[in-house]
C-alpha cells in the first residue's frame, strides 16, 4: 500500500511539472509572436508610405533633393548653417583650396622661378656682351650734389626692406623644395619660423620707405619728352659715345621707380590682408569695379577664404615681378656701371658721369647755382 501511494505521488509531480514547462513556453512564444506581427504591420505600412512618397525616401529626410544632388552641392562648396562663431565652417568640403594648393605649388613656383633665374642669365649675358659702362671722359676727380641725406636715407630703407623681405618670401615660396634636402627640416623650420616675423615686420619699414620715396621725388619722375628719345636709344646701353639727354632721373629710372610705387601699393595691400585674415575685401570689391566696367568672368561673390587665397597668389606673383625688376637696378646700380653707385653712397657723383648721364640736370644745378652766387648777401 505505501509503494503504491509512494508511486501515484511520484506521477502527480511529474505531471505538475510537465504542466508547468508547456506554461512557460507558451508565455515565451506570445511576445515574439506579437513581435513579428507588429513587424509585418510596420513593413506594410513602409511599402504604402514609399507608394504615397513617390519612391523618395519616407519622412522626407532630403527634402526635395536627391543623394547625388545633395552631395554634389556639398562639393561645389555651398555653405551651410552653423551655431558656432566661425561661419567657415558650414563649408565641409573646400574645393578652392586643393585649386590653390595645385597652382601655388606648380605653376606660381615654376614660373616664378623662370621669371627670376631668367633675369639673372640676361644679366649675365649683358655683362658678357657689353662689359661694364665706363665713364667716357674719365674720371673728372671733381664731384656734384646727387642725393642728400633725406634721400639717400629713404632709399637705404627701402633697398635694405625690400631685399629681406625677398629672401624671406623665397624661403617660404621654394624651400620646401629646395632647401629642406640640403639643410634638413630642422633648420629649415627654424629660419623659416624667425624669418616669417622678420617678414611680418619688415614690411612696415618697406612701406614707409617708399612712401617717403614718392613724396621726395614724384615731381622729378614725372615723364617728359626727352624720355621718348631716351627708350628710342634704348638710354644709349647698348651702344658707345651714345648719350640721350636726360635730367635728374632717366626714363629706365622713372620706369623703375614706378613699378615701385605700384607694385609696392600692390604688395602693402594684398600684404595688409594677410596679416589681418578675413578682414579685407579687396578682391571683392575690385571685381565689383572692373564687372562694372565690363570685364566679363569674374566672380560674383568673394568669400572671405577666396580672398585669402587670392592675396597669396597676387602677393606672390606680384613680389616676383619686383624682384626680376629690382635685380636689373642693383645690377645697373652697382657692377653694371662705373660711377653709379656712388649716387647712394656718398650722394656725390663725378661730373663726367654726370655729364654722360643726366646732362639737363647739370645744367640746372650750374644754372642755380650761378644765380646764387649773383644774389647779394642779407645785411647783417
């Protein structure tokens, strides 16, 4: 009897517990099961919003614009909204600037070095070819007033200005290419990093040179018919016992001096707006002017970045000119001619070169001179 009762408990437990399992599994399969038919609902309800959208993409994350569209203005550059204080970043790619680093590394460096290395071989021939201008005369050993201290001061400013702010600018144009494998990063880093604050401020002492420049002695440079004769006779360079009358400045000197006021306006500008980046609008408004004057194909609208990367260039090309320009006037200044140097160093020239050379100038200065020496003296 007890076996029995023993036996019936055991298959009540069994049972209970097979009970107990189907439970458990029917309440783990209701969940999954209302799961995937909320599934199906949701795939049915995407398939008929796509039918209702037209096959754009459903909430209409990209408005009115297809994916392709959207990332083709991305790449044209358009500028989007930002909440932070610099609006350049609403830009995210800036197709102008790989534009920029292509022509200054290709074309601005190679040009620029033919416009350069090709001034100084046609020096060098000129020399070859036509030795050095000597004074025909001689040396009279008697000398007349050139330059006064004023003059020669704002010149030295000027020369001594322009000529670092060369080297610098050129240590930053080409070293990367040619000095770096000669002096190695290092120093290169070094004298680039020092030679960009000399460049910086030099530049102020460049401007105020040849400020002072053009306040001295824009009356003398002002063209006259004798310059006409003088460029005819190519100012007698490539000729002996050839002469052409000039007064205090030549036209190669005139020429000279020119380029230098507008060139160096050019660089003070462009140079202006590199210093204080994304402050000027210089491009801006100088294709506003010129597209009212009918100049076709320029840009509309200058972003501050493209007026960044438009004063580079300018400031570049513009100070490359210059210095093809000014080694023609250290070389005519100093080996390519006897007695000329003499004009800024002493501010004393022979009378014979003079004579050569500026020949209506000396007879103004002898004429001054004689009508000072009639004046009465004051009574004391």
């Amino acid at each position: 009897m007890t076996a029995r009762l023993t036996e019936m408990g055991r298959n009540l437990l069994g049972g209970l517990a097979v009970a107990l399992l189907l439970c458990c599994l029917a309440g783990a399969a209701a969940p999954a099961a209302q799961a995937q038919q909320a599934q199906g609902q949701t795939q049915g309800q995407d398939v008929s919003d796509q039918a209702l959208t037209g096959g754009q993409v459903p909430g209409g994350a990209l408005g009115s614009s297809s994916r392709a569209e959207f990332w083709r203005e991305v790449r044209r550059g358009i500028q989007g909204d930002v909440s932070i204080p610099n609006k350049q970043a609403g830009v995210l790619v800036e197709s102008g600037g790989e534009s920029w680093r292509e022509f200054r590394n290709g074309p601005l460096k190679t040009y620029g070095a033919w416009v350069v290395l090709g001034m100084v071989a046609l020096l060098a021939l000129f020399f070859v070819l036509r030795g050095r201008i000597r004074i025909e005369a001689g040396p009279s050993g008697r000398t007349i007033q050139r330059f006064d201290d004023v003059d020669r001061f704002a010149h030295w400013l000027t020369a001594v200005s322009f000529v670092m702010l060369a080297l610098t600018g050129m240590w930053l144009l080409w070293g990367r290419n040619v000095l770096i494998p000669v002096i190695g990063p290092e120093a290169y880093a070094l004298i680039a990093h020092w030679g960009k604050y000399a460049h910086n401020f030099l530049a102020f002492s460049f401007i105020v040179g040849f400020v002072l420049m053009f306040a001295l002695w824009v009356g003398d440079n002002i063209p006259n018919r004798h310059d006409v004769m003088w460029l005819l006779k190519a100012g007698g360079l490539f000729s002996k016992h050839v002469h052409p009358h000039s007064r205090k400045f030549n036209a190669g000197q005139k020429i000279i001096f020119w380029a230098v006021m507008v060139g160096g306006i050019s660089l003070a500008l462009s140079g202006i707006g590199l210093l204080f980046p994304f402050e000027t609008a210089m491009w801006g408004k100088t294709f506003h002017v010129l597209s009212g004057l009918g100049v076709p194909g320029l840009p509309a609208d200058v972003t501050p970045r493209l007026e960044m990367q438009l004063n580079t260039v300018w400031h570049a090309a513009v100070g490359l000119v210059m210095i093809a320009i000014i080694l023609a006037h250290i070389y005519i200044g100093s080996v390519g001619m006897e007695g000329a140097f003499a004009a800024m160093g002493s501010g004393r020239v022979d009378e014979n070169w003079a004579r050569e050379h500026h020949d209506l100038w000396v007879a103004e200065v002898e004429q001054k001179s004689v009508e000072q020496a009639g004046r009465p003296l004051p009574a004391e």
